[in-house]
C-alpha cells in the first residue's frame, strides 16, 4: 500500500470532493442511497463540507499519493461519542485503505477531542464496510432492518 493521510476538507476541496463522489454515486448507492443524493451538487458538498468545521464534525479527505480517493468523517454527539463515516473510490477499495484512514481519524480525535467511544451505522449489505470496522475491533451492538451498528470503546489513558 502506498502512502496514505487524511487531510481536514474545506470550502475550497468541494470542487474535487464533489468529482471523485460523483465518478463512484453508482457505488456508494448500492449500499448508501440516502449519501448518495445526499451530494447532488457541488453546492451540496459544499454546504456539507462547512458545517463539519468546528469540534463537533469533522471531516477529511483520503488522500494517496497525493490524490483524493475517498472522504472519512467524525460526528460528536452531545456526550462525545463520534460516529465514523466513510466512502472510497470503488479503484482503491479492498486494500485496507478505509481502515487506515478510519484508524488515522480515530487517532487524530482521541488526541485532540479525547473521543474514546465510536460509532459507525452500516448497511447489512455492505460487507466490505463491514470488515473494515470489523478489523478495528468494532464489536456488532444493534442490528435493524437496514443498518447495523457496531461500537469500540477505547480505554482512557
């Protein structure tokens, strides 16, 4: 695997953020249709992209070899539990990159937010997502007809 970092997105990333999501809405829709029309227009990515600044949302481009390849995201809810997000270019996937990139946010929000619990809400067709928290060690906590949720808590140093 080459080298792989997050970067956090601003204003200025919708552009690109908008055209590599664009080039894989057919993918991300086979397990996510809500995310899917969910950034329609580069205005969408846009409005998305400036309400996760601030220490309650964050979120960050994939980026390997200097290109953008997918998008991995943190929500806080009012008791500092983060819920993880994330999409990858159907090119890149199966090579571990979104547990990489998960692994680097989850680090970054421990040492600058002291996030110690995480969430992340799949869809039960979405095997390879799936595997990807699996191999964090997310344990499966709730399962409904079209998500399943698996949690992690990490202990406090």
């Amino acid at each position: 695997m080459d080298t792989i970092r997050i970067e956090k997105l601003t204003l200025d990333d919708a552009d690109l953020y908008y055209d590599v999501f664009d080039a894989n809405r057919a993918h991300i829709a086979q397990h996510d249709e809500r995310l899917a029309q969910e950034f329609m227009t580069i205005s969408s990515v846009g409005e998305k992209l400036s309400s996760y600044h601030g220490k309650t949302n964050q979120h960050f481009g994939i980026i390997e070899d200097n290109e953008f390849i997918g998008s991995v995201a943190l929500m806080l809810d009012q008791n500092r539990k983060g819920e993880l997000s994330y999409w990858l270019d159907q090119n890149y996937t199966g090579r571990g990159i979104a547990r990489q990139a998960c692994r680097m946010l989850m680090n970054e929000s421990m040492a600058t937010l002291g996030v110690r619990e995480f969430d992340a809400v799949i869809a039960p067709t979405n095997v390879a997502s799936r595997r990807t928290v699996e191999g964090l060690q997310f344990q499966q906590t709730a399962r409904f007809k079209d998500a399943v949720v698996y949690s992690r808590n990490l202990p406090r140093f």
